[in-house]
C-alpha cells in the first residue's frame, strides 16, 4: 500500500492540477482501517505546566490559541459577554507581550480565526463584526495597528498563504448573503485585493490548498447549477445534486480550471440524536503544513491531490464523545490529527481529548486537559489548551 501510494504522488507531481483516483486508505469508510506499512512514534502527551493570565481578568475566557512560527510566543482571543480582546503572551518568559482591544465583541461568534503571518511580524482576525468594521492588522510586538483595511461586507476565516504573500478570506454581506458569497485575496505588500465568487455554492469553508490554490466547500444550490456543470470540471464525474455538500478546488490566477467533487449525497441521515441531519456538516477548515490534506469536518480527512474524501468516524461516533468535535490541529508532519473534545461542566476536569493517525484513521492515544482551543507548536513539541477562564495549559509531546 506505501509503495502504490508513492507511485501515485510521484505520477501525481508530474501533472498540474490533482486528478480524482481511487482511496488508498479508505479507514472506516468501507468497514475495516487500512494497515499502514511504517511503525510510528505515538505521541507521549503529558502536562508541562498552567499558565495563569488571571490578571487580565479572571472572566475572560480563552476562546482560540495559536503559536507564532517561531513558537515562543502563543497569540490568543480571550472573551467574556462584554468585550474581545487579542493577547500575545511570551511563553519563554512567561509574561504578557501586547494586549489588543479590535473593534466589536465578537470572540464568542463563530469564523473568528486570529493567524500569525508566516514571518511572525504581523497579526490579524477575520471581520466577523458588522460589515461595515475595517479588517485590522496588528504588530504583536507592540500591540499597535499596523494596517487598516475598509471591507463593504463581512471577511472572516483569515488565513496566510505559506509564504505570508497573500491573505485570504470569506466574504459576505449580511444584508444580501445570497449575493455577495465568496472569498477574497489581498496581495499583503499593497493590500490590493480580488474578489471570487461562490458561483452559487452556499459556502461553510475555504482556505488555501497545495501552494496558491483555494479551497472552497459548501451547498449546491439551484443557482449552482446556473454556473454550469461538465464532466471535464468534476474530479470524479459524479453530477452534484440540489443540497449535495461539494468541495471545489480553484486556482485563482485562472491558469487551470476549477475541479469540483461531491462530499455528500443530499438524502439526509437519522443518527444518534434522533433527529435528521445532513450526511457532511462543515466546519472549521484545517490544513497540515504542506496543504494536501484538510479537515473540512471532524470525522474525514479531504485529500487535495486525489479530491478524495476519507472518513475515518461515523456521526453518531461524533455525537457520543468517542470522537472528539470541538477543535482540530494537524502535527507538523501531518502524520497525526489532535483531537480537542468538551470539558463536561462542573467536572472539574478538562476535555477528553484524542490523537488520531492519519495514516490508519485509528485513535492512537488520548489525554485530558483543557477547556477551549488547541494548537500544535511548530516544532510538534508543545500542545497549547485554553485552559477556560483566563489560563493556558501547556503539554509537552
């Protein structure tokens, strides 16, 4: 199985737009796990230490952390009922490095991502305030604003492309979400920008795949179709049906047309709950470190290079806690996906918290710890967990 998947990403290198082939590891897809042929080092998770922010405010609580890329420094969105503040913390030192106040409270809403620019010297969340709210960009150094952008709708679910050149991010406009779906990218020396519409998908994600192509997943529509469909443009050849869940790979410069292939069939599903639900829920997108692979939903794993989806959980897995929900960080490698799940209130206890092997679709290992967020240092050493109100739990790895 390692040596045919080899072959396949050597002959896949050699064409420029990835091409649908068949699943190399189906996991649970088709009932049993694939086997891999390579012994991993499972990770060996253990507490490293707290750290206690509580005097920024003992009721704020920590709802996203992330590493700068030099992982000395942990960027943070931090919030109570009234206000949202961004706070860089130096872990080194263990003291607190800028605090930031942006414009509206908004770190309780969801498609709000704080990113680091590749090079560590700038800062930035997506506008999920009202529209009409300049999308900031701050030094984290020093907490100043380093550039201030006017939007005319909603940009949200920021992220850097590998080399810090471009910045991409959801768009839409409250008042005419239907209209004005899609996704922009600024060019971060003149902050000029282009706007790319969804083409009637109703998007969940998009984020940037292999390099300097993007992502983009969500509901086809009976607009969708107005756009047109062919089997040149579909990895697989399947035609999306009305409410299919479609992924749509897009090369912004134009030079390769777009390739579209469908997550989902439309019928829903029955599970756990009781109640119906859609068989593919968007969320959060999540990229390893090279972009070939992205968790577009806890429970599969999207492969760019084959536009395969591969499940790896069942929803009602999902649903009962088996398989933790809340938030997801690949290893540097790639190899492992971590796992955050939901600290039971009242407990006293953190959440319970899994390590999955991408290569298997097998839960390798699983800790406890932590309330909110999760990210993985860059060098794969340290796990950072919102510890709840006003702290940060460090794991070594």
């Amino acid at each position: 199985m390692l040596n045919r998947r080899k072959i396949l990403s050597a002959l896949l290198s050699l064409v420029n737009y990835p091409a649908a082939a068949e699943t190399l590891r189906p996991m649970n897809s088709s009932g049993e796990p694939a086997v891999s042929n390579t012994t991993p080092n499972v990770p060996q998770i253990r507490h490293e230490r707290t750290i206690d922010m509580s005097s920024l405010g003992s009721r704020l609580w920590v709802v996203e952390v992330t590493y700068s890329p030099d992982g000395r420094f942990l960027g943070l969105i931090m919030a109570d009922t009234a206000k949202t503040e961004i706070v860089v913390w130096d872990i080194e030192t263990d003291r607190l490095q800028a605090r930031i106040a942006p414009l509206g409270n908004f770190g309780l809403g969801p498609h709000t991502h704080l990113r680091w620019n590749p090079d560590g010297t700038s800062i930035a969340v997506g506008n999920a305030g009202p529209p009409d709210y300049p999308m900031q960009i701050w030094d984290p150094m020093t907490g100043a604003i380093v550039k201030e952008l006017s939007v005319d709708r909603q940009c949200s679910r920021i992220s850097f492309n590998r080399d810090g050149s471009k910045c991409l991010v959801m768009t839409t406009l409250f008042r005419k979400p239907d209209d004005l779906l899609g996704f922009r990218i600024y060019d971060t020396n003149s902050w000029a920008f282009d706007d790319f519409d969804a083409e009637g998908l109703t998007i969940g994600a998009v984020t940037w795949a292999l390099g300097d192509l993007v992502l983009m997943a969500g509901t086809w529509t009976s607009r969708s179709a107005g756009w047109g469909w062919s089997k040149e443009l579909s990895a697989t050849g399947i035609e999306p049906k009305l409410l299919d869940t479609v992924a749509r790979l897009i090369d912004p410069s134009g030079a390769l047309p777009p390739k579209t292939v469908v997550l989902s069939p439309s019928a829903p599903a029955t599970i756990a709950s009781g109640h119906p639900v859609k068989t593919f829920n968007i969320g959060d997108p999540v990229s390893n470190m090279k972009g070939d692979r992205i968790s577009l939903d806890v429970g599969s794993i999207f492969d760019v290079k084959t536009m395969q989806n591969w499940v790896y959980s069942k929803g009602d897995e999902i649903l009962t806690g088996i398989i933790p929900s809340e938030t997801q960080a690949f290893s540097p490698d790639g190899r492992y996906l971590y796992l955050k799940g939901a600290a039971k209130q009242g407990s006293g206890r953190g959440g319970s918290n899994a390590v999955l092997d991408t290569e298997t679709g097998e839960i390798v290992t699983r800790f406890v710890g932590g309330d909110a967020g999760l990210a993985v240092r860059p060098d794969g050493r340290q796990i950072a967990i919102g510890g709840g109100y006003a702290s940060v739990e460090l794991l070594s790895v």
